[in-house]
C-alpha cells in the first residue's frame, strides 16, 4: 500500500501522527523558538530525527548535540531524549520496532 502525505499540513501540536495505527511509527514534530518536550525514551525502537527545518538542541542522556536543519541523527530508544527548539523548527521522526532476537 502507497500513502503519501504533506509533512506541512498535518494535524496536530507539538505532535502529530503522520500515518496512524501504522508501523513504523512516523511523528511530525513542531516546535516553537524555546519550546521543548521533556525527557522521555522509546524502549525497543531504534529512531531516526530527521529536521525539516529550524535548529534544536537534542540532549540524548547528558550527551547534548546541536541539529541544523537537514541533518538525520539516529539513536536507539532506549536513549532519554529531550530536544529543545533554538528557533522555530519542525522535524520528522520515525520510531522503528527494533526485531526481537
């Protein structure tokens, strides 16, 4: 199956579901200058954060990493994430079961 959606015009702040009830799990995120979403992980995914647009500070446990728009990071869920937006930024997420061994 095919599904094609516009990343701008999707639904939802500071998070939306880009294809729901789909796997794997693909988040647009948005976030305004100063805006960030607190420290949480995704246990048994492996992530990619992939920024449209904008600048964020990522913090993966007490590693913090600077992402510029058009930059990819990947990282395993496990990981707690906090991004923080320097400027307004929007980026596309995709949380990928990790297969079980």
């Amino acid at each position: 199956m095919t599904e094609i959606r516009t990343l701008m015009d999707i639904d939802g702040q500071p998070h939306a579901n880009v294809f729901p009830d789909s796997e794997p799990k693909t988040i647009r995120l948005r976030l305004s200058e100063g805006d960030e979403v607190a420290p949480h992980s995704h246990p048994g995914r492996d992530i990619v954060f992939y920024l449209v647009e904008g600048t964020v500070e990522v913090k993966l446990d007490d590693d913090r990493y600077e992402v510029t728009a058009g930059d990819i990071a990947r990282f395993e869920g496990e990981r707690e994430i906090s991004p923080r937006a320097l400027e307004d930024s929007t980026a596309l997420i995709v949380l990928s079961p990790r297969p079980e061994d």
